[in-house]
C-alpha cells in the first residue's frame, strides 16, 4: 500500500475505493487476516483457472447475499449476464458489417456501469466477432466498492481505467463531453434522486434542451427516465455516425404519469423525435432481487429507413429456462437459443404472435376534458335557509378585522344585514321549487326590493349556493350565454391521436349523456406505451360445468378424509 501511494493513482483509487487499508485492521483485531489469507492462499484464483466472468458471478453472488442480510438493494450492484448477452446483441445487429471491418474502434457507455458487467460482455462479444476490432468502454458508478472493482477491471484487462469515473451521473457528470457509439445501461428501478435534485432541477430550469433534462423531469421517487435522458446527451449526432441505447427498465416508465406530465414528455420527445426503435419484453423472475416484469429499450438516432417512423414491440415472456438451482428471487434464465430467437424477432421486424408493429402516433393520445352543464333546483325552505350559516361569506357579514369599538360596530351592522336578508328569504313561499337559476334570482330581486334591502353580489352568490340542489331535470346554469360547467360531473377521457375527437364523443360519450361537451382549452397531449395491453390474449372462463364437477369431487374427497377420521 505504501508504494501504491506514491505510484500509479489508479490502483491507489482502487484500494482506497475499496477502504483496503480499513478492511486489513479490521480483519487483524479480530484476529481474523490469517484465517481469510489462508483460505484464499487455498484457492487456485489464476485467471488461466477462473476466467473474468467467473470471477464477477462469484462476486456478484457474494453482493446479492449480504445485500439480502443488510436489506440493502442488490439489483443496484449488477445485471445477469445472459440479459447483458441479450442488450448487446440487439445493439450489435444492426451494425453486424460494419463490425466486421478490420482495425474498427468503436465506443461504449454505461452511467451506472456497477462492476463493469456489461462493458466487459459487450468487449467480449465484439473479439469473438472480429479480434481486429477494438472496442473503447466509459463508465461511471455511484457506489465506491463496486467501482473499484470496474477499474480494477479495466487495469487487468489493459483499458485505460482513467475512463471509468466515480460519482453520482445526474449531478457530477464524469464524463461531460463524451459522445459514444453505444450506450447501456441497467439503472436502479425506481430509483429516488431526491439527492440530485438540486443539480438536475436546476439544469432543467436554466439550460432546458441545450442540457440534458430539457424534455422533463418525472416524479422523485423514480428516477429511471433521468437515465435515460442521460444517455440521449450522450448520443452521436447523426452526421457523425449516430448512436444506439439500450437500457433495461421495469414497467413504470412505459405508462406512469399522465398527459403533460415530466414522465409523459419524456415519452413525448423521445417518439416524437422517432428515436425508439423497440421494446422487449423480459421473463418475470429474471433478476436478482426482484421478480417484478423488465424491458429493455432500444433507442437510437439513426433508424434503419424501414423503421422510421415505427416502434416495435417484442413480447420475450415465454422465452426463457428454468433455472436449476434459484438464486435469490432469479429463477429463470435465457439459454443462447432463446437469445438468439428474440434477436431473429427483432431482425425480422415483421409482425407475428410475439411482435407487434406500430406508427409512432399510435402512443399519442389527447386527453380531453369533458363537461356537462350544472343543474339545479332553488327552494327557500327553512332547512336551505338554515344552510347559509355554513357559506363562508354569510360568516364574514358579521365578523371584523377591526378591534374595539370599530369592530363591535362592524359586528352589529353585519348582524343586522343576515337579519334583513332572512326576512326577504322567508317572505318567499317555501313550498315553491324553482327549476331554473334566473327565475330564483328574479323572484328573489323582486323580495328584496319590496322591503329595502341591498344585497351584494357576493352574499347572492352566497343564498344560490345554500338554496340550491342538483337536479338532472333543472334548466342548465349558464354564464355569459354559455352552460355553466358541473365540476361534481367533470370527467377525462383518453382520445388516441389517430381518432377524431367529435367522432369519439358521437359514439362513446353522447349516446349516454347527450348534454355533454368538450372543453377544449383544457386538452393535454400525452403519450404512454400500454405494452401488456396490445398481447393480451382473452381466456375464456372455464365452463361451470367442469367447476361444479370439481366442487363435488372436493366434497367426497374431504367426506372421505372426515370418515377415515371419525373411524
């Protein structure tokens, strides 16, 4: 350690981000370094034995099990590597000869590169594709220890580890002028940025589209989309070659959020840009530390022109092998065919029962509010009168922000004018029903005039508010010449953008509420991917008779235990 100190600073980094020194003096009070050398001095470890791969499952499994002793999360540490075989090939396909060219330098990027998994798959697989191709890898990681172990990778396999940088992607950006070839990544589901908050809003607020948040931010407790905003700044620009993204996201992103909301114009700009390229979807039970449903984006800048203007969707959930032995909550895996088989799928790009082609619009949606108009009935009946006490300006008729004798003065007149309004409201005969607001409001003008009393337009307001009932069979309230809007019977719909919106009401809305409309001013756009939705397949209840046929045979079957008991 002395001599590291002194030395290279990338294996000082290393050690450091390993806190090795710290861990050495723990293990010698314990009176434990000899025991954990020994036991190391008794396994082969040479990479001739143990090959890189290897060597990160161990360690990856070491991860997810004192991860699950101290609750911490382990899908934050790493990314299963045939998952990772799975991203890379569906990055590679589409570039397969250019790839292939001798001397060809390509880059790659990974925000929350943990170990260095996928770097490491992806440089793999393009050696055995084409050993003169040289691919350089950039990464940065959040967590120190599993950092280290990225660099140190890098050192051992002769990459500059200096391109691997430590800290937080949102607020310290490693890496700031980087623009790669490709780019991957498996951030944390769900993960909160509230720490981040301050540098990304900020970002957002000041730079807009010429940073990397411009097209939104979603909720905090989520950060996925950052990433993935992250990487977009990283692409290409496409008369430089342009850049492919995939990245593993669970389902939160394809729908969470309405229209306008950050989610939703993350969503927005992405397609509308005609930058994703495809969506697949994984087995359940894939992962580590979570049996929850995963997909991977394939995102880019320069589609094939057979793509453009289209997003494909593959649905992978039955692809996959039980696994032998599980491992935490993994009990499936994908087998070479199965990742060869969803590749074919994607290079086919042809519908079939588990691919789905759609027009970017088919996403979009406008989310209009429609209305119906207020009606009510008035009756100055003793119970509706006695409502008003509870009306916020009928309260304020006898209240005083004065003090002493100017405020008992206030209270006094205020009280004297509920009194004088009463009067005028119970002189109107309370059997009467109005079912229209202008009729009420004349007949009560009439009243009050009759007796001398002023009334302001905020304590009228007041008196239709407590005398009034909704009442379907009521004339429609209107202001200005217009129906007055019921706020109790607002409702939203989802109109898809490739439906006329009066053509959606005439059959979906109007048959049943005829008075309704649309306000238009209130329309949002939005844009969601309901990716379960388009490959659901109906199964049909099962029939009653075979339900009743299994009822009964429970029955015997438990009368046969009862009587074996009883015996």
């Amino acid at each position: 350690m002395t001599g590291l100190s002194v030395g290279d600073p990338d294996p000082r980094d290393v050690m450091e981000k390993f806190r090795f020194e710290e861990q050495i003096s723990r293990l010698d009070s314990a009176n434990l370094l000899f025991l954990v050398a020994r036991k190391f001095v008794e396994v082969d470890l040479h990479p001739d034995r143990v090959s890189n791969h290897e060597m990160g499952y161990v360690f990856e499994e070491l991860i997810r099990k004192f991860s699950e002793q101290s609750n911490d999360t382990a899908g934050e540490h790493f990314t299963p590597r045939e998952v990772i075989r799975l991203m890379v090939n569906l990055l590679f396909v589409e570039d397969d000869d250019v790839l292939h060219k001798p001397g060809i330098v390509r880059t790659m990027y990974d925000p929350a590169c943990g170990t260095g998994g996928m770097l490491s798959v992806a440089e793999d697989y393009l050696a055995k594709l084409n050993s003169e191709a040289r691919l350089q890898v950039y990464g940065q990681e959040l967590n120190g220890e599993t950092y280290a172990v990225c660099k140190a990778d890098m050192l051992i396999k002769g990459q500059d580890a200096d391109r691997i940088k430590f800290g937080n992607s949102f607020s310290e950006d490693g890496l700031p002028e980087l623009k790669a070839d490709y780019l991957i990544s498996n951030p944390p589901f769900g993960v909160d940025w509230s720490k981040a908050e301050k540098a990304v809003r900020t970002e957002h607020e000041t730079r807009g589209f010429g940073g990397r948040f411009g097209a939104g931010l979603p909720r905090k407790n989520d950060g996925s989309l950052l990433f993935l905003l992250h990487l977009l700044s990283k692409m290409k620009p496409v008369d430089q070659g342009g850049s492919r993204l995939a990245i593993v996201f669970n389902g939160s992103p394809l729908f969470t959020g309405g229209a306008e909301s950050g989610e939703s114009e993350i969503r927005k700009w992405i397609i509308e840009n005609d930058w994703l390229e495809a969506i697949v979807a994984l087995p359940d039970q894939m992962f580590y530390n979570t049996g929850i449903s995963t997909y991977v984006w394939l995102v880019t800048n320069r589609k094939d022109p057979l793509r453009k203007g289209k997003v494909q969707l593959i649905n992978g959930v039955e692809h996959f092998q039980k696994m032998k032995k599980s491992l935490g909550d993994k009990r499936k895996e994908l087998s070479a065919e199965h990742i060869d088989e969803i590749t074919r799928l994607y290079a086919r790009f042809e519908p079939s029962a588990d691919v789905k082609i759609f027009d970017n619009d088919d996403f979009g949606y406008n989310r209009i509010t429609v209305e119906r108009p207020l009606r009510l009935n008035f009756q100055a009946s003793a119970v509706r009168i006695a409502r008003l006490a509870e009306e916020g300006v009928w309260k304020a008729l006898a209240a005083s922000k004065k003090k002493g004798d100017a405020a008992l003065k206030d209270i006094a007149e205020g009280e004297a004018t509920r009194g004088e309004i009463i009067k005028v409201l119970s002189s109107l005969d309370a059997t009467e029903l109005y079912k229209s607001r202008p009729a009420f409001e004349k007949v009560l003008k009439v009243a009050a005039k009759a007796r001398g009393v002023g009334i302001a337009a905020p304590v009228v307001k007041a008196i239709l508010s407590a005398l009034s009932e909704r009442d379907e069979t009521a004339e429609a309230c209107e202001v200005n010449g217009m129906p007055e809007p019921d706020p109790e019977l607002r409702d939203f719909e989802n109109v898809p953008f490739k439906e006329n919106i009066d053509a959606y009401m005439n059959r979906e809305v109007l048959p049943h509420v005829p008075d309704a409309w649309v306000e238009k001013s209130k329309t949002k756009v939005g844009y969601e991917i309901p990716f379960t939705r388009h490959f659901y397949v109906y199964q049909p209840p099962r029939p009653l008779a075979a339900i009743e046929k299994d009822i009964l045979d429970l029955e015997r079957e438990i009368q046969g235990m009862l009587q074996g008991v009883m015996e």
